[in-house]
C-alpha cells in the first residue's frame, strides 16, 4: 500500500490480537504522553526528547504482574493482581501517586504469595481423649429421708484425665471440653409400701438445674434397674458429683454378689468421656 504521507508506520499493531484492547506499548506511549502533558509544563518538544520517568512506573507494574502470573495459585491473590492488570490496561490510574500505591498492593501481594508458598498447610491437632470408668461394690443407703447424699465411687476401672477425688463421690476432669457422664445404677426396696427415689447432678457443689430424676418403687425385694446420661461443659478442675435422695429409708442402692452364670452387680457404674468434639483447632 502506497504510504503518501510519508510517516513511517508503526512497527508495534496498535490493538493486541490476542485480548483485542489496545497493545501494552501503545498504552505505555498515550500514558507517559498523558502524565507529561497533564502534569507538568513539559512541551511537544520536551516530549520528542526520549521517555520521562514516570514511565517507568507502569513498567515496573507489568514486569511485578509478569512475575506473579508464574507463581501457584493462593487463595485468589493472582486474581486480584489480574483485576489490578485490568484497571491498568483500562487507563483508570490517573497519577504518579496512583501508580505507586498499585505498584505497594502488588509488593504485599507477592510476600503474601511467597509466604503461602513456603508455609507448610496446618494439620488440625488431635483432642486429647480423657475418660474414666468408675464403679462401686458397695450398698449405698441413705441416713435420712428427704435429704441430700452423694453417692461414692470404691473402684476406678479405666483412667485417663478424668479420676476420682476426696471425697470418693467427686468425678474430676484435667482437660477442658465437653464430657458426657454416662450411668446405670440398680435399686431395692427391702420392706414392703412404696418409696420415691431422686437422683440428680452437682457440679462443683452446686446443683445442676433441671438434672433431677424420680423413680417411685413398691413392695418387698422390689428390684429396678435405670439409667440416664448428662453432657457438661467442663473446665481443667471441675468436679461432677451423683446425689440421691430417698424418702422411705427402705429404698437402697443395691449392689449383689457373683452368682454363677451371673457376675457381680455393682449398685452404680459410671463412665465419662469427652469424644464428642473431634479435631480441635
């Protein structure tokens, strides 16, 4: 095509073929034009002389943008340094100020890349399993009616983290978390009438509200057997106790010896376990 104006043509395509928008050495030419025109005196002659300073801001931005598009992935870094391309190529920055502080995200934005990249991923620790099972050979009666007892433990047989204290009917845990306390516990009348028999929760001493159970019983050699479970929210130190009370002195907590094919019958079991909460953070 015959050239009659004589004005070399340009060796660079205005338009990227690739992404269709104007090309990077077009833009970075209308830039530097821009930020000489706009913000200083400079004149057209000033401007044939050679490239101005604040050209090499926008350079410096591609060449960060180069080096980040060859790091791995974290967490969506890399599209935010594509997004920050975009306003670039868009012609969005307007100053000198504007570039720097693009050019300062992009500088975090690659430590935080770097980091990620050497950081080992974090493995979730394990919690720590306590538990505990206790129970007790004994008959435990009740001294008088309508009033509060606690009943006591004489053989601890598994423990980890959860033990017993002094008095015998503290349950202790090491270890925050939730524990589940989980018992059986058999009961006898030795006389004939009918006796109520109440059972409920203490934590350090202090009732748990809502916890009670009431069991009614009748006759002679009335034998019944129940259970029940309680999850609590326990700190390093706490102490669970079991409290009955009866209102007919009659009404026992039995324990009865081995008689073949049978075992012995503890008059309470109780088993406490804190796993229920999988991996801790």
């Amino acid at each position: 095509m015959l050239n009659i104006t004589n004005i070399t043509p340009p060796r660079v395509p205005f338009l990227d073929e690739r992404t269709g928008m104007i090309s990077r050495e077009w833009y970075r030419f209308f830039f530097n034009q821009f930020e000489k025109v706009g913000n200083s005196a400079s004149s057209l002659e000033d401007l044939q002389l050679g490239p101005v300073e604040t050209d090499s801001f926008a350079f410096e931005i591609t060449k960060d943008i180069t080096q980040f598009a060859i790091q791995p992935a974290q967490d969506g870094v890399v599209d935010q340094i594509a997004e920050m391309q975009k306003q670039i190529q868009a012609a969005e920055l307007s100053s000198e100020g504007a570039v720097m502080a693009l050019l300062a995200q992009i500088a975090e934005l690659q430590k935080e890349v770097q980091g990620l990249a050497v950081s080992p991923p974090v493995t979730p620790q394990l919690k720590r399993a306590r538990y505990g099972s206790f129970f007790d050979t004994t008959t435990q009666l009740g001294t008088t009616i309508n009033t509060a007892k606690a009943i006591t433990f004489n053989t601890t047989d598994l423990s980890n983290g959860v033990y017993l204290g002094t008095p015998a009917s503290r349950v202790y845990v090491d270890t925050p978390g939730i524990y589940n306390y989980d018992m059986s516990f058999q009961l006898d009348k030795t006389s004939g009438g009918v006796g109520n028999f109440f059972i409920w929760f203490r934590l350090n001493g202090v009732d748990v509200a809502n916890s009670a159970s009431y069991i009614q019983i009748q006759g002679n050699n009335a034998e019944i057997f129940s259970s029940l479970n309680y999850f609590f929210d326990l700190n390093a130190g706490d102490y669970i106790e079991i409290m009955f009370s009866v209102s007919d002195l009659s009404v026992e907590l039995a324990a009865f010896a081995a008689a073949a094919p049978v075992p012995a019958i503890p008059s309470i079991i109780l088993t406490v376990a804190n796993n229920i909460e999988g991996a801790s953070t």
